[in-house]
C-alpha cells in the first residue's frame, strides 16, 4: 500500500474529486474482500490510514472465559490487554486481524477501487457540471460521425449534436471547431449523455448576447425570436432607453455584430426588427423588407390581413411562404396577406376585420413627442417614426440608416435625410 496516499491526494488534485470518496471506497471494496478470506469472522470493518496509508483489519470478538472459537471469541485476559482494563463475561470488542491474511489481494482492490471511482467521480462532475450548462452555449471539435449524429469533443467530455439539431444543409468535418447550444444532459452507465442543437432558436438569442453588450446590460431586449434553422431568422427587440437605437445596437457599426453572428450561421440570414406592443405596428415590422400598405385585425380569431402593394406580394410572401411564416410565429399572430389589387377586385376579404380609429392617446403622442417639432416632416411620417419607438430628435440623429430603412414606408434615402435632419437640428 506504499505509495497509495499521495497517489489518491494527487489524483484528487487533477481530476476534483475528494479523496475522502476515495478512501471510504477503498475501506468499503476491502471489506467485502475480508468477508470471502475470513468467512467465520464477525462484523468486519478495514480502516486506511489517511497519512500512511496503512492498513487495519478489525472483527468484533466476545469476551468469554474458554475460548472455543478464535474467530469470534477472545478470552478475559487477552481483552484485558487490548482494553487496558478488566473487561465483562459477555462484552463485544473489536480485534485487531493481522492485514498480512488478505495479502495481495488487498493492493489489487486497492487499485481497482481507485481507477473505478475515478471514473464514477468524473462522471458525475461532468453530469453536474454540464447539468447547470443547459441552454448556454459551449465550444467543441468536430471529432466523428455516426447514425444517431455528430460526437463533439467538448474537452472533458464527448457530446453529441444528433442530426435532427444540425441545421438543413450542414456539413461537418472532422476536426472543424464549432459553437451549439446545450439542449439537454442526460444520466446513463456510461457516463451523462450530452444534447447540442444548431437549430434552437435559443442559439440565436446567446449568439447575440455575447455580441451585443447592450442586451447583457439589459438595454436592449430580444422580445421574440422565429427560426428556420440553415435559412432565415427573424428577431423583434426594443430598448428600455430612448436615446439607444436597439435594431442599431443589435446590427453594430457597418453591420459587424450581425455580420459575425451570420458567418458563424453559414450565411444564415437575420432580420431584426422593432418590438411593438401595437399588434398592427409589430405585424408591420415582422413583414419586413417587404413594404406594408395596411394591415387590418380581428382580436376575436387573433388574425390580421396585411394588405401589400402588388409588386412587394411575393416579398412579403417570400420563398415557400417562408416570410410570411417566420412573421406569423415571431408575432403570434396568423396573418393572411393579400395584394391591394385583389382587395379591389374582392372587397368580401375585408369582412372579418373591423377598421381600428386611432385612439386620442395615441394621436396625443404624436402631437406632444419632440420628433414632431423637425421641419419637413408630415404628420404620417412622424406617426410612422413614433410607432417605431423614435421620439426624440436625438435617437433619430444617433439612428442608422439600416435600420430606419426597415420601417415600412422609409426607404434608404428617406432615412438618410431623416439622419441628416435631426443631426442639423441638434447642432
């Protein structure tokens, strides 16, 4: 047993299990090695030395005046010795067995107790440790591929990102880096089961948390999100400050936040919108890019009519209705879109939906916010501002062109003289 307590200290050390476990293991596979060497003896118990490492076998004796059978009885005079003191006919002590009787036996346990709690133990750190993962994000390598998916190499662990989670059209090498989110951790005898994902929407959401500083700050909110994994997502924020632009926060300067979040996604393509809690505006917004004429409600079957000029009808579609899809989820809504043509030529679409007055709170808005004191603007542009959360002349100035361009109504030009405006009225 030379030798046995530092190597349990040092593995201890490496792999963060506590030596104790170690030990009392250790005591526990020796005892039941005791048992099979000495079968007629009574209440075994092995004790480690936690600073030597030595070795101790125990059996409970009674104490009787003729001993008859060594191995459970011990006379009053050998008691005495052991005791110190004069001990009672009847009384149960424990006795000291020579350790030499389990031999080598002993070390092997030894051993194989060793390397099997280890195993055990890192098991379960990696279970606990991955348990309190769920829904972060983690970094791995691509190491192989099998039936069920791809197994990545986490470091101290393996994980798997099944082939359900990998987004349409992705392709894995072995040895390409890779960030997924954890899905789910699972125990089994093999050790906890790892579940990545590419496809769930929260990936997005953590993607953008550790690009965008303004979003871990708690200014900027992601609202809602809705994914085709591989294709399109669709992301609505606002900001808990009126001077910070959060489509603008989230899109970063040229483009860059966004920009990285796309490439890691393999060109994935991200739309990010103004939040509204104006179920019209928030539709509006979810259509885009395509531009929006009117959209009309009907609370009682949550639908709304989105109503687009003819040439934007198969934009706000889009591929496989894929546009309008992602729209409808990020919203909550279902949304019918038609083309103001075919409303014309079939006014009945209108029927369900009742038109919805402007309240004279929201008409008061628009009179009293900052926005409507700049020269040049008509009152239906600064509605359209104002209902996309612009209300001060300085979050106009402070705005990107990108992202006033998604308002419906405002193209790039527009935006770019809005900017110019609002910067000259500051100065």
């Amino acid at each position: 047993m030379e030798g046995l307590v530092q190597t349990i200290r040092q593995i201890s050390a490496e792999r963060g299990i506590d030596p104790e476990t170690i030990f009392a293991a250790i005591e526990s596979a020796m005892v039941a090695t005791a048992r099979k060497s000495l079968p007629r003896m009574r209440n075994l118990r092995v004790s480690v030395n936690r600073e030597t490492g030595t070795v101790q076998v125990f059996s409970t004796k009674r104490v009787v005046e003729e001993v008859k059978d060594y191995y459970t009885e011990i006379s009053v005079a050998e008691a005495k010795k052991k005791l110190g003191r004069k001990p009672k006919i009847g009384e149960e002590i424990e006795d000291e067995v020579n350790p030499d009787v389990l031999g080598r036996i002993a070390a092997q346990t030894a051993k194989q107790v060793v390397i099997q709690r280890i195993r055990e133990a890192q098991r379960e750190n990696v279970y606990e440790e991955y348990k309190t993962k769920i829904g972060t994000i983690v970094s791995g390598v691509a190491l192989r591929s099998e039936k069920e998916g791809t197994i990545i190499d986490l470091g101290r662990t393996e994980a798997l990102l099944p082939i359900k989670e990998q987004p349409r059209g992705m392709r894995l090498r072995q040895g390409d880096r890779i960030r997924c989110l954890v899905l789910d951790v699972r125990p089994s005898a093999k050790g906890p089961q790892i579940i990545l994902s590419r496809t769930h929407p929260d990936l997005i959401l953590r993607m953008f948390e550790q690009q965008v500083p303004e979003i871990v700050d708690g200014i900027v909110k992601i609202r809602a999100i809705a994914r085709e994994a591989g294709d399109r997502t669709k992301i609505a924020v606002e900001s808990t400050d009126k001077q910070i632009d959060p489509v603008g926060a989230c899109v970063g300067t040229k483009g860059v936040r966004v920009q990285d979040i796309v490439k890691e996604l393999v060109n994935e393509k991200i739309d990010i919108i103004h939040y509204s809690d104006d179920p019209k505006v928030f539709i509006t917004n979810a259509i885009s890019p395509a531009k929006v004429i009117d959209v009309k409600i009907d609370e009682v079957n949550h639908t709304a009519l989105v109503i687009v000029a003819e040439d934007q009808l198969s934009l706000a579609i889009g591929k496989h209705g894929q546009n309008a899809r992602l729209a409808a989820r990020l919203t909550n809504w279902k949304i019918d879109i038609i083309s103001d043509k075919t409303l014309q030529e079939h006014p009945k679409f209108l029927e369900p939906y009742e038109r919805q007055p402007v309240s004279e709170s929201s008409t008061k808005s628009v009179e009293n916010s900052e926005i409507n004191q700049l020269v040049g603007l008509g009152p239906k542009l600064t509605e359209k501002l104002i209902e996309a959360g612009y209300t001060t002349i300085t979050q106009l100035a402070e705005s990107s062109v990108e992202s006033l361009a998604q308002i419906p109504g405002i193209g790039a030009k527009t935006a770019e003289k809005l900017i110019a405006t609002a910067k000259k009225a500051l100065k």
